[in-house]
C-alpha cells in the first residue's frame, strides 16, 4: 500500500506538468485548429532562461517572472512569424512549421545557453514531507497546487470575462466572431502568448525536481499531445485528467512491470485513442454534412 501511494503521488506530480502542456495546446489548437509541437520548448524555456537569470544573481521571483515573460513572447513571435503568414496552408504544413520552430528554438537555446542539466533550488527546501506512508517533496506541492491555479484561472477568465467569451466565441467559429466585431487576430496573438506563459510557468515549478536542459521539450511536448489526445483535443478539463492520467500511467508502468517501459506509455496512449476513441474522455463526436 505504501508502494503504490508513492507511485500515485509521483505520477499526481509528473502529471500535473502534462496536464499544463496539454493545456497549452488546448489553447492554441482552439484559436487557430493549429497543434503546436513547440509546446514543450516553451516549457523548457521557462526552466532555462529562470536558471541562468537566478544564476546571475536575480531574485527567483524576478528571475520567473522574466522567464515567463520572455517565453510569452516568443509565443507571440511564433504566431506572427510563422503561422500567420502560412494562414490558410494545409494542416499538415502548419504542424510542420511548427515543428521547425521546436527545432529552431532548440538550437538556439543551445547556442546562447550550453548542453548541461541545471537545476533550481526548491521553493520550499527539501525536507521530504511523510503522507500515507509515502514520501513526498515539498516542491511537488507546488507543481500540484500551480496546476490547479491555472486551470481554475482559465476557467474563471474563459466564463466571468468578456475577453475570455471572445476567445471561446472565436474557438467554436471564427467566421461568426468576426461577423460581430471580435478581433480574432488579437485573439489568436493572446491565446499564443497564454500558451507560451503557461508552459513557461509549468518550467519554472518542475525543474526543481526534474532539471532542465536544451532538449527536454521534446519528450515534454510529446507527452502533453498524448495527454490532450487522451482527454480530448480542444478540452481544458480534458487536458487536465488526460495529464493526470499519463502520469498514474506512467508512475504504475514504471513501479509494477519496468521502468524500461515508461517512455512507451504515451505512445501507447496515442495509438489507443486513435483506434478505439478518436475523440477522447472528454471530446465531442463530430459530423459534417455533405
């Protein structure tokens, strides 16, 4: 029993970060039916550029805050550099900008920063905190409780604020929102830089624990599409369990059978909803009329 409720509140933690890249291509797939493969660079961003800022010498809220708005804004670049000019393209060429944008990102990261693992200092120390016979890092609290936050901060802004019923206006028809007066460029430029923010933020909670360096955005951006795919692409509550799911999936994998099979879970997550519920937990059937 206490095995399996250390391996819960592992994949609760691994989870809670899925959830927020699935989220963000929730987000941007919603505006623009665009699936963002550079997703998890923007999570790896937000865990570089708020280590070698802390590094030199920043505060760590400072040095967060100006990871997140500098991914934030590399969000917005990526819109209106790449996909905004390639509007109206097959979907198949936007994934593949996108894609290159990851790749871009990437390599520059690697050029202006270095190759090495680096990590941050927890929030709130290391002293390991004993739950139901499991032990449990203080900073896992933190990832936890950010994804929580966020998702209940989009729910209150998508529901309470004009601004966010334009965005969903503009997610269920672009035509028609425009019709009423609803500037969905602007739209789409902030449903980028959202996108970009939270990925970012979700860097900033995890590297304490996972650390950080150039490459991880790709496994992070893989296992957040397994997740919104799971849950059902274009649902925030879906984004939310489909992260929280993949992470029990993967903690449970890793614990009972071998941990040599973790990395297969997502992919095995992918090629199961494709065949058995293309739409997801959460998503809705859809027909079109012809």
């Amino acid at each position: 029993m206490d095995a399996l409720m250390q391996f819960v509140f592992s994949g609760l933690t691994v989870g809670a970060v899925y959830a927020l890249v699935a989220l963000g291509f929730t987000i941007i797939y919603n505006a623009s039916d665009v699936v963002n493969f550079a997703q998890g660079e923007f999570v790896m961003l937000g865990g570089m550029i708020t280590v070698f800022a802390f590094d030199a010498g920043l505060p760590l809220p400072l040095a967060a805050l100006i990871a997140i708005v500098a991914t934030a804004a590399i969000g917005v670049a990526l819109n209106k550099f790449a996909i905004e000019p390639a509007r109206g393209a097959p979907v198949v060429s936007l994934i593949i900008i996108t894609i290159g944008a990851s790749i871009l990102i990437r390599g520059a990261t690697q050029v202006l920063f270095d190759k090495q693992l680096h990590r941050l200092p927890a929030f709130s120390g290391d002293d390991p905190i004993h739950l139901l016979g499991a032990t449990l890092l203080p900073q896992s609290l933190w990832v936890i409780g950010g994804a929580i936050a966020i998702f209940t901060a989009l729910w209150l802004f998508f529901t309470r604020t004009l601004l966010g019923k334009a965005v969903l206006a503009t997610a269920n028809n672009r035509l028609a929102a425009q019709l009423v007066g609803i500037n969905t460029g602007f739209v789409m430029t902030l449903s980028f830089a959202l996108s970009a923010a939270i990925g970012a933020l979700a860097g900033v909670l995890v590297t304490p624990i996972t650390l950080v360096s150039y490459d991880v955005g790709v496994g992070l951006a893989l296992k957040g599409f397994a997740a919104a795919m799971l849950g059902g692409m274009g649902n925030p509550k879906g984004a939310l369990v489909g992260g929280l799911l993949l992470g029990l999936f993967e903690a449970l994998t890793a614990g009972y059978i071998s941990s040599q099979y973790k990395e297969a879970v997502a992919f095995v997550v992918i090629l199961a909803v494709l065949f058995v519920m293309p739409q997801g937990l959460f998503g809705q059937k859809t027909t079109e009329r012809v």
